[in-house]
C-alpha cells in the first residue's frame, strides 16, 4: 500500500512536467515565427525604402531566421533543467517545418532541394545551441 501511493505522485508530476515541456516547446516555436515576422517587416521596408540592394536579401533572411530559432529556444528552455538539446532541437524543428508548409502553401513549384535539407539542419542546430543556452541561463 505504501509503494503504491510513493508510485502515483511521481506519475501524475512526470505527465504534467511533459505537457509543461510540450506547452514550453510550441511557445518557444510561436514567439520564434512571431519574431522572424517582426524582423522580415522591417527589412522589407529597409529594402523598399532606402538604397539598401537586394543581394542583401538572402543572407539577412538566413540570419534573421537563425537568430529567431536561437532567442525562440533559448526562451522555451530557459525553466527547464535538463534537455536542453533536445528541446531546443524540437524547437528548430517545428520552426523549419512551419515555414517550409507556409512556403509550400504560397509559392507554385515549391519543391524540396538540398538547400531544404541544409536549412533544416542548420534550424535544428540553432534550436539545439539555443537549448544548451537556455538550460544554463537557468543554473544559478
């Protein structure tokens, strides 16, 4: 009887930790997408209003989508102790599928290149780098 009621504590904490992780990762993918809008609106209107050419355009967008999977990881991890690289990753993960689907739904002729590929992995990578930072900004 005694093991019993010593088992059941921790069951119901591991279930409601794991829906608080799964709760962390999808805000930390929201805010990155919400981030990279607010970033991608004002470098288009840097690119529509100044002389600012656009061969620029690639690396800034590559940039600002690398930075918003960090700062968005960073933020999903930062309550969590353990994990980091996974949960970052996850976080990378999401981001990249939700822009390849929202690429996929307005653009004609998308299609899947190495560059996908290459984009997806590095979006996990930021997302892992920003995990291990999180977790660690929350040791004291």
């Amino acid at each position: 009887m005694e093991k019993e009621n010593i088992i059941k504590p921790s069951i119901v904490r591991e279930g409601s930790e794991t829906r608080k992780n799964i709760f962390r990762i999808l805000k930390g993918s929201i805010f990155a997408v919400i981030l990279s809008l607010i970033l991608l609106l004002i470098f288009a209107m840097l690119l529509a209003y100044t002389e600012l050419s656009e061969t620029t355009m690639m690396p800034v967008i590559t940039t600002i989508t690398g930075i918003s999977i960090l700062i968005g990881s960073t933020i999903s991890t930062i309550k969590i102790r353990k994990n980091g690289l996974l949960n970052g990753g996850l976080v990378g993960l999401i981001y990249i599928i939700l822009l390849y689907l929202t690429s996929s739904i307005c653009l004609t002729g998308f299609s899947l290149t190495a560059n996908s590929f290459i984009m997806l992995i590095a979006g996990v990578v930021a997302g892992m780098i920003g995990g291990i930072i999180g977790v660690n900004l929350n040791k004291k």
